[in-house]
C-alpha cells in the first residue's frame, strides 16, 4: 500500500522563477524507507518540505493515505508526519524534557496541560532513543549526537506514521553516525515507521535504505533498489566525480576514486 503518491509533480518556492522540483512521479510505500540524493539545488530539501507539507504543490497531485495531503490541517498533518530538519535553534535554553513534549503538541487541546498519557509518551520515546537519562538536561550543553537523539525522541512523541529525516548525519562523527542509523532502524521496524531521508551519504542509503530517488536539476533521474541504482557511472553522471565500490555483505560501499582512478 502507498503512503504517497506523487503525480506530475511541480513545486516552485514563493518569488522564485523556474520550478524546484518539475514533473516528479513516486510512489513511497508504507513502512518503506526511502532516500533522496542529489547534489546541491536536486531539490532534495524541497521534497522533504511537499511531503511535509509545508510547500503546497504548484502543478500536479500529492497523495497521503489515497486523501489529499492538502486537505488535512496543520495539526491532522503532524499527527501523522514528522519532520527532523537539518538543524533547529532554540530562542532560549531548554531542557530535554521541554523540547520532547513539545512532540506532543498536535495531539493537545488549546491551553490543555500535558495529560499521563502525554507523559508516557515521552518517556517512552526517549527510552527507545536511548536518551531517557537526558530528561533533565539542558539541552545546549549535550554533545552532538545526543542532541540528535533527543530531535528524534520529539518527532516520535508525534506518534507519526512518517517520519522525515533532513541530512540526519550531516553534523556528527563517524561513531555517531553508526548509532544513529542503527536506531533508525530498529525504530523503522519497531514503530512500523516510514522513513524519508534526504542525505549526500551514499553509504548511509545503501545500508540504511530499501529504495533510493536519484534527484537532478529538480527531476528524478532513477530509482529503486540501493544496488541496481547506485552504480559507479550513474554516480558520476550525478554528481560529477568519479568513485569506486565494493561488495560487503550484499550492499555496494563506495569510496572516492583518486585523480588517476577509473569507473569501476
């Protein structure tokens, strides 16, 4: 069953001339995890904002659950999507609890204080981030990658169908990457997720991803399967440098070629 469905697809950011993204056609299954790459200005960004809702689309249709994602009010939408961007600034210190209760916002009424359900939510969600021993820590003095966990911790305190996920590695180390992707992964499977992860690590797509969108100029130039897509040459046709890839337990690692190195 599609989660989304895309048709024709056209976007176009308020006061821009020319369309971001320009005819895209995509199906993203439910429970699937899917990646966008592309260079800088692919519009991988973007379709993370459609999809969030947050930029209507210009031409074409979007679909969310057979419905129109139109249809829904900002609050029916993150009840069931949520959004981790590349980074979020807070206008003053906060503590980690704070910034994961906010999570449950959409499923409040006005003025209403936080009910024990709220409260078991949160818990919950920060114990499968592995972060519930932040609770009461402000949250500007943790490093990097317990920051990240705690972002996430909130977007599952949405209780979401669909989690969007921004270049989720971009800022963190070579050990924090590899425990965020393995909690992805386990939350993809235990929260019956379905993710979409706008990313440059190609990497991270074939370890983490069951399908990748290749984006260019705005337009999808191939998708499917991490190893029948990402390939040396269409990799260079993408972003323009050459790389070479092994074999490693079924999936394909890549690395930059040096100046003298060929396709493979």
């Amino acid at each position: 069953m599609s989660i989304f469905r895309l048709q024709r697809l056209h976007a176009v950011y308020p006061g821009a001339t020319g369309f971001t993204l320009a005819g895209i056609d995509l199906e993203i299954g439910e429970g699937e995890s899917v990646g966008l790459l592309g260079p800088n200005g692919a519009g991988k960004s973007t379709l993370l904002r459609v999809l969030a809702g947050f930029l209507p689309p210009s031409q074409g249709r979007l679909l969310f659950e057979d419905g129109d994602l139109a249809l829904l009010s900002p609050r029916e939408r993150a009840r069931k999507i949520a959004f981790l961007p590349q980074s979020v600034q807070f206008a003053f210190p906060m503590r980690v609890w704070d910034i994961v209760e906010m999570g449950r916002h959409p499923h409040q009424g006005r003025f209403r204080s936080p009910s024990k359900q709220d409260h078991r939510v949160c818990e919950r969600s920060l114990e499968l981030c592995d972060a519930l021993s932040l609770r009461d820590r402000p949250f500007q003095e943790l490093s990097g990658g317990e920051q990240q966990r705690v972002l996430l911790a909130s977007a599952l305190a949405q209780t979401p169908r669909v989690l969007l996920l921004d270049e989720p590695t971009k800022a963190l180390d070579l050990a924090h990457q590899g425990s965020l992707l393995a909690l992805l992964r386990r939350l993809q499977r235990s929260e019956k997720l379905t993710l979409v992860c706008a990313t440059h690590d190609l990497n991270l797509a074939g370890i983490l991803l069951d399908r990748v969108v290749l984006l260019k100029g705005g337009r999808v130039l191939a998708q499917g399967e991490p190893r029948k897509v990402l390939t040396a040459r269409r990799i260079r046709s993408l972003y323009g440098t050459t790389v070479e890839g092994i074999g490693h337990r079924g999936r394909r690692i890549f690395f930059l070629s040096s100046p003298q190195g060929g396709v493979r």
